[in-house]
C-alpha cells in the first residue's frame, strides 16, 4: 500500500511542507515533552513544518538529533 503524501501550510511560519499522517512520518522520530505537546495543540490547529517544530523538540531527552 502506498503511503499518502499531504502537502500542507505550516500554521507557525506558513511554508508549504509534506506530511506523511501516520507512524511514519519524518515528525515522529521527535521527542516533545508533554508540557510543549499541550502548548502545540492549544496554539496550532494542525501539523508544523520541521523547522517550526524543532523549536518544540526536548533536546535533553531526544537523542536521534
């Protein structure tokens, strides 16, 4: 089955990025605490770029970066 690619406007810097929409999509390699994935779903109603979302990234406790 082929994986659906959404091409979609980042809400925090409004550039135009592709979105897998499942397990494995370039976002979920990412650790974001909990306090900072409660701030994302209350400021922005759908994905961020990775650009945006790296500002978000817990980088004591991720380490894939």
């Amino acid at each position: 089955m082929e994986k659906e690619i959404k091409k979609k406007i980042c809400p925090g810097c409004g550039n135009e990025f592709d979105c897998f929409h499942n397990v494995d999509c370039w976002c979920t390699k990412y650790t974001i605490s909990d306090a900072n994935s409660k701030y994302l779903a209350l400021h922005y109603n759908d994905c961020l770029c990775q650009h945006c979302l790296l500002k978000f990234v817990d980088l004591e406790t991720d380490t894939k970066l």
